[in-house]
C-alpha cells in the first residue's frame, strides 16, 4: 500500500514489447497478410536487445478507464459527498453509478453521525461504499486529534499537545491513527494543520502544530510522513488560515499580506507537507486580497502557486463547498456558481457536506453536474478526473500488479503518445 500511495511516473515495471501486439494485428489485417506479420513481429519483438515498455501500471490504469467515461461521470467522479446516518444502502448508493440508481460520486466525507458505537462497525458501514474494487471510492474524514476528533475510539494525540511537543511525537500520533483509520475504511485523512499562529486567543490555534512556521513545518512533515504511507495524507487550509482570527464557517475571512512575505512564512508549512508527499491539499475560503480578491478555493492564481511554485501534484480538495453560501456573502450564495469557478480555478475534488436532502441547501446533484460540465473546459475536467482515479486506483487490490490489455486502441495510444514508450515502428516491424 505503501508503495501504490507514493507511485510516480518513473516508478514503473517492465513488460515485454510483444505484449498484445500479434493481436492487435489480427485485428487490423486481412487473414493472409496476418501470418505474415505475425511471424515478423514475433521475430522482431523476440530480439533480445529489444526495449522493454516501461508503464506505470496505476497511471495507465487510469487513463484508459477515463476514455471509457462520459463526461457526466467524469464531473461527478470529482464529487466528495456527505450522506447523513448509518444506513450502509444509502452509503453505497452515493457512489453508486447514475444508470443503477446512484449519484455516481467519486467519494464520501465521514462526519460524526456517521460513526457507530464500534470501529468494527464503522468499518462494515464503510465497506458497503465499495460499488466497483477495481476502483475504491474515497472515504474520507476530518481525524486531527484533539479538537476535532470523529472516532471515539482516537486516543491518539492531537495538535494541542503535540505542537509543544518533539515532532516525533507527531509522527507517533498520526501513524498511529492512520492506522486507525486504515482499519475502519478511510483512505484520505483532512488532518493535518499546515495553517500557523501565534494568537492563543486565534479559533484555529489549539488545532496548528506551531507558533511560527520552522516549528509548524517541522511538525507537519513529520504527520505527513507517518501518515501517508497508510492512508492519504492532507495538508489544510491553503494558503493559511492564521492570517485572520474570522472563521471561514461563516465569513471570508481576508488578509493583505504580499506573495513575497506569505511565501517566507506561511508557505513553510504546506510546502514541507508537500515535501513529504501529502497527496492532498485542501483549499480554505480565504482571501489574501494583494494577490487575489477571490477566495483561494475559487482562484486560478493561487492554484498556479500551489502547482507551479510549490511543486505539488496530487489532488487540490475544497473545503466544505457550503460554507461558500453560508459566508453571507452576496456573491457566493449560488451553489452552482461556486462549483463551477471551483473546478475551473483547478480544484480536483468539490467537498460538500450536505444534509439529508441536499434540496434544503438549494442543490441538485443532477443539476450540479450538468452544469460543471457544460461550463467547464473538458480539459480541466479531465486533468482533475484523472487525478482523482490515480488516488483512487492506488487502493485497489494487486493495483501494481496489473498489466494493461494491449488490443488496437492501447497500441494505436501508446505509438501515438508515447505514453508507455512503445517502439514508434510497434504497428510496422521490420
């Protein structure tokens, strides 16, 4: 698991060249020409001095299952969902696809009314999410330790003691409940604080791992870490919420700190999470207005910071989607507006926590989608699906195992694209 979690690009397996290819022109030739070829490309491919085709198995995984899905799939595959209660029928049905009943999410939120009195329980509740192995859905939780805890059963320390103890300590605690977490079906962790403060009297203080950014940094690779080798690890809230003592529940709160002093101080953090491969960073509904008057979660910029400056990589979340309209912020008050400028700034993953019927809040999942997908460039849905199906692709069963199906479609892409370094004279041997 381990090893699926932090695969890249140049973490890859050999296969043979020959794999598939007799077959892909079967496929393609009339069935006198297909001896021929065949035994040439038998002969040519057994070559030892041949290359090898070097595939990253959970990458290639993924982006053939994106050619087989719709555009509403995709759209809704970037949907993070609460669904109130313990019923395992209705757990399972938010992620269920849209043709068997469902909503087609790529994820859920675990909130406290999801958590029964057992972890043994909990773990049977999350289970019935599974609709499709070969692909886990995201189940995700807020688990910080101490002032936000969901499972009972976390003893596990939290920021208010750890950040005044050795970052050790850190790794300790979030190993351990990571563990934790692993055990009861959650594969992405909202837990770690990456935000800095040094005002006691600040909402956010007991919950950041520091009073200055070299200590919090140190603290917060250290969770990462121990964390992320189980479960998925996430740094919050970009770009920092202890710039403002506003809650984000209910304003935006704003900051005028410059690019130069952000970078110098609360940047620190996220970047050391980062470092230490966090594959997620959740944006908070904060506005630093000297660079952008939006809040981050709906800026272009400030994702271009996050990818281009800090280096990351993996999936940029949202924060609650709801607090946007509970801000009381004129602005903010359509849902379907504030999805659409959250996919387009570059969010991979829209959270909403939403109630037991999601019309209270003024929304439709079926109106959601439509919308994101008829007002967002397909390029930046795709580049957010596919981020979220490598995520989610990781977590499957023998995931490093697997060797793709080499037919027309997967040779044609490969020679075309060079995505798994296959000969450019593959269709034509000599």
């Amino acid at each position: 698991m381990a090893h699926a979690l932090h695969r890249v690009a140049s973490v890859a397996f050999a296969v043979v060249v020959t794999l598939g290819a007799t077959y892909a022109i079967n496929l393609a030739l009339e069935p006198q020409e297909n001896e021929f070829a065949v035994a040439a490309a038998q002969e040519s491919w057994s070559r030892t001095d041949e290359p090898y085709v070097q595939i990253d198995p959970i990458l290639e995984w993924s982006q053939l299952r994106l050619l087989d899905m719709s555009l509403d799939e995709k759209v809704r595959s970037l949907l993070v969902l609460h669904v109130p209660g313990l019923d395992p029928d209705a757990i399972r049905s938010s992620i269920a696809s849209v043709d068997s009943g469902g909503r087609g999410a790529g994820g859920l939120i675990l909130m406290g009314n999801n958590v029964p009195g057992s972890a043994e329980e909990l773990a049977a509740l999350t289970a019935a999410a599974t609709v499709d192995p070969e692909l886990p859905p995201i189940v995700s939780i807020d688990e910080e330790g101490g002032d936000v805890v969901r499972l009972p059963y976390d003893t596990f320390a939290g920021a208010d003691v750890l950040r005044s103890a050795p970052p050790s300590d850190t790794a300790d605690a979030f190993a351990g409940r990571a563990q934790l977490l692993a055990s009861v079906g959650v594969n992405l962790n909202f837990g770690i604080v990456a935000d800095v403060t040094d005002d006691s009297g600040s909402f956010i203080y007991w919950r950041t791992l520091g009073d200055d950014p070299a200590s919090a940094s140190e603290r917060v690779a250290a969770g990462v870490a121990a964390e992320s080798v189980v479960v998925g690890s996430t740094v919050k809230h970009f770009p920092g919420h202890g710039r403002s003592n506003d809650d984000s529940h209910v304003g935006i709160p704003t900051s005028d700190v410059g690019l130069d002093e952000w970078h110098a101080t609360d940047a620190l953090p996220f970047k050391a999470g980062i470092d230490a491969g966090a594959q997620a960073v959740m944006f908070g509904h904060l506005a630093f207005s000297s660079i952008d008057p939006v809040p981050a979660t709906l800026s272009a910029a400030w994702h271009d910071i996050l990818r281009e400056e800090l280096g990351f990589d993996g999936i940029a979340v949202t924060d609650d989607m709801l607090m946007l309209q509970a801000s009381g912020v004129a602005e903010f008050s359509d849902p379907y507006v504030n999805a659409v400028a959250a996919v387009a700034a570059g969010n991979d993953a829209l959270l909403y926590v939403m109630p037991t019927d999601p019309a209270t809040v003024g929304i439709d999942v079926s109106v959601l989608a439509s919308t994101i997908g008829t007002q967002v460039e397909q390029s930046r849905i795709d580049e957010a699906a596919l981020r979220m199906l490598i995520f989610r692709r990781s977590f499957a069963p023998d995931a490093m195992n697997w060797l793709p199906p080499c037919d027309v479609r997967c040779l044609a892409g490969a020679v075309g694209s060079g995505i798994s370094g296959m000969p450019s004279d593959a269709l034509n041997p000599q």
